[in-house]
C-alpha cells in the first residue's frame, strides 16, 4: 500500500537541485514524443556540427552522433555532466563526434560558431526573467552563423492547472529506479507566481527497499519562468531572429489553442 502524503520538508533556495540526481531526473523525465526523431530530422537537414544546450544525459546529442552529426553539448548541472560524459565512453563507436562542456546559457562563449542550434524539452523556461531570456538569446545568436537556425521547445501554460495548484504535495506517481530496479515515489508540490509567470516545484522522492518499505527520502526543487507564444515572438524579434515555423508539437502540428507544446524554429537576421 501506498503510504500517507509526507510532510512537507524546509525549503532551501531554488537552484534546480532536481538535476543532482541524474537517476531520478531519467526515470521521472522521459523527454515529450516524438522530439528526437524532430531533432534529428532537422539536424540532418541542416548539418552539422549542432550546439545543443542542456542537454543533460545526452538523450539527444548521443541520437545525432548516431546519425553521424558532430555535436556539442552545453549543460550547466555538473552531475548531470559527469554522468553524459561517462555515458559517451561507454557508447558503442558513434558515427559523430559528442563532446560534453559545461557552461552557463546565459552567458558562455565557445569560440565556435554552428549552423544550427537546439535547445530541446523546455530548456529555456529555465530563464526566470526576461532579462535572463534576452541574455540566453544574445549568446544564441552570438554562436550562430549567418542565417543559421535555432530550434526550441517548451510547453503552453494551462491556465486551469495553474489556477489550480496549491502548495500541498500529492503524488506524482511511482517510478522504477533505472539502476536498482526498485520503485519509489514522487511526491510534487508546486508553487505559482502568475505575476512573474513563475513556477516553484518542490519534489520528494521516496525510495522503497524490497519490502516496499521507505529506504531513503530526497527533496529536490526546481524552477520555471512558464512562456506565451505571443511573448516568445517578441523576444526572438528583439534578439535578432526571424520566426520561421511555429509547431504545435513534433509531428508538424499546428499550433492551436488546444496545443499542450510549442516548437520554434528561428533563423539569426
């Protein structure tokens, strides 16, 4: 049996501690369908060598490689970089090169300038002001060459879960660690600040021994900054991009009020 709803734990100050726990973030972040074959397709189009930033484990920069494209990965979390890099060793031979750096979206400076540039599952929410987001989009189009694209997701607000969120955990669901075996729950608790269009997101991780028993408890935290589509157009414009094709998710959909994701495709003026 499941067990009763935990007590909440002390908050510390948000800084994206989810992402220390690179086993826990694969099990409970499995990425939105379809969005690497997305990636890959227009990677392949484009050529390469592809920057992509946050990209954490490395489930997209390793498909690229597979599909004999150089790649550069940008992320940010150490843990979650020392666990990609270890993971390209162990890869059998890839037909492109990956090469892991860490740095900062909103400010880093490779030396290096790529016809496209990718920054998939939600990445840029991560930018909680608008002047983090405008420094994340300097530094894009910074690194990339004349008339070369930039691609990004992120999912649309929904107004009612919004409206509806409390700061009370419930259960998120139950997961199998991806190295032990052993399940463990999730317990969420979310914060909302519609006037900043900020989301504070307390996790509580649960793990169970073989009797189902509590073994060991994690908290974890991590934030967002949610994005309109209107607003997105803007930024891109004052960035110096052009939009060129908005998605509604990745198999090509139109972008409709019924949408739960959006994919951008932009092109450096």
């Amino acid at each position: 049996m499941e067990k009763e709803t935990p007590a909440a734990p002390a908050a510390p100050p948000f800084a994206n501690s989810y992402y220390n726990w690179p086993d826990l973030y694969e099990a409970t972040s499995p990425g939105v369908p379809g969005d690497i074959s997305f990636y890959q397709a227009q990677a392949t189009r484009t050529g390469g060598p592809v920057l992509e930033i946050g990209s954490g484990l490395g489930r997209i920069s390793f498909a690229l490689a597979r599909a004999g494209l150089s790649v550069v990965g940008l992320e940010y979390h150490s843990a979650m970089l020392q666990e990609a890099e270890f993971r390209r060793r162990s890869q059998p031979q890839l037909r492109g090169q990956v090469q892991f750096i860490q740095g900062d979206m909103r400010n880093f400076s490779l030396g290096q300038q790529f016809p496209l540039i990718i920054m998939p599952y939600r990445t840029f929410l991560h930018c909680l002001t608008q002047e983090e987001q405008l420094a994340t989009l300097a530094c894009v189009r910074e690194h990339l060459l004349p008339g070369g694209r930039f691609i990004f997701d992120f999912f649309l607000p929904d107004h009612q879960l919004i409206a509806s969120e409390d700061t009370s955990y419930h259960l998120r669901g139950r997961y199998l660690h991806p190295r032990t075996g052993r399940p463990f729950l999730l317990w969420e608790a979310t914060e909302v600040d519609r006037l900043e269009q900020r989301v504070d997101d307390h996790l509580f991780f649960e793990l169970l021994d073989e009797n189902g028993q509590p073994a060991q408890r994690i908290y974890s935290s991590f934030s967002i900054r949610y994005l309109f589509p209107s607003e997105c157009t803007l930024l891109l414009r004052l960035a110096g991009f052009e939009v060129l094709q908005v998605f509604g998710g990745f198999h090509h959909e139109p972008l409709t009020e019924m949408s739960t994701d959006s994919v951008w495709i932009a092109r450096r003026r």
